[in-house]
C-alpha cells in the first residue's frame, strides 16, 4: 500500500485503536487472503478502512457504543475516499461491501470472500488484543462486572456468528478458550 494512503488512514484513527485493533485486523485479513487466494488488494484496503467512520474518542461514546451502525457510515466514507484517490468503481464497490458487511449485523450478509475475511479478521483482532477491549468496555458500561460480561459474550458472539471461514476459527481457536476460561475464572467472583 503506497505510504500516502496509509498515512492519511493512520490519521482516521486514534493511535490505540490503530495499534491494536486496525493492524490486527490487517495482519489476520492478509493471513487469510494469501490462505483462500482472495484479492489481496481489495482485502488489505477493506481491513485499513473498515472502521473509520468510529471513533471512541468522543463524549457520547457510551450511546455511540450502544447505537452504532459505523459499518454504514464507513461504507460510504470510503466510497469517497477511494474515489477521490482514483480507484475504479469495481474496485470501490467491492471494498465498499467488505465495510459495509464486516460486522456480520443486519441483513445485509457478505456476498464475497474478500468480505467474509474482513468480518473474520475484524473478530479475530478481538482475540489477539483482548485485553484492549477492557478499556472500551468499561467507557461504555456502568460497572467492571458489567464489562466482564458483555466481553463474555462479545467473545462468544464472535466465535459462533462472525468466525465464519473454518481457517479463522483454526487460527484463534487456542486464544479464545483461553480467554473464555480466563473469563470463567473472573465471573466466580461477580
């Protein structure tokens, strides 16, 4: 990816979510790209923008959280983005979709494989950078038990809805029943 396109990405995002959430995304995207011969270019760009219509940096992050429909808004903001850049429209669509459909809500299904990464990879990220999701969470619930028990089940929710490509399951599977005993293990005390 040509370092002004990243650059201006990087600046879509506040530095911690960049960090551990965007590359993460990108490192399991591209990962599953090369695994089912997918197009790279449409994965990569997807996986760099498919949040950048969300930011955690705002005083009304608990609705936000609580509201969110980013995917839409994301979808669209990148259709500009690379069409000011000069992608084509096959290219912008395809992209397009991937955002639109990465966070496997609605009725709005991935129609492609490119997409299908995306999702997973978007769930994935949460596996390799758990304990970032703390910090969201409790911005965005009342308590640290209520935390702990909306992680549970965003884990959960990932694992059984959006991990729809077998490789991704494979890929994460030994860190999601680690995360799930460690959670087990805190809710003894809730």
């Amino acid at each position: 990816m040509e370092e002004k396109i990243l650059k201006f990405i990087r600046e879509k995002y506040e530095e911690g979510d960049f960090k551990y959430h965007i590359s993460a995304v990108v490192k399991n995207a591209m990962l599953l790209a090369n695994k089912l011969k997918a197009d790279k270019d449409v994965v990569e760009m997807a996986a760099y923008l498919h949040d950048m219509a969300r930011s955690l940096n705002r005083d009304d992050v608990k609705e936000f959280v609580n509201e969110n429909e980013h995917h839409i808004e994301g979808a669209k903001q990148s259709e500009i983005f690379l069409k000011e850049l000069g992608y084509d429209k096959e290219f912008i669509e395809k992209v397009s979709h991937c955002v639109l459909t990465h966070r496997g809500r609605g009725n709005i299904e991935p129609k492609t494989v490119e997409a299908r990464i995306v999702a997973c990879a978007d769930a994935m990220a949460h596996f390799d950078t758990f304990l970032d999701l703390f910090e969201v969470f409790l911005k965005t619930t009342d308590s640290f038990e209520d935390a702990v028990i909306r992680i549970e089940k965003k884990m959960q929710r990932n694992w059984e809805i959006k991990l729809t490509l077998p490789e991704a399951k494979e890929i994460v599977k030994d860190k999601y029943e680690a995360i799930m005993l460690l959670i087990k293990s805190m809710k003894e005390y809730i």
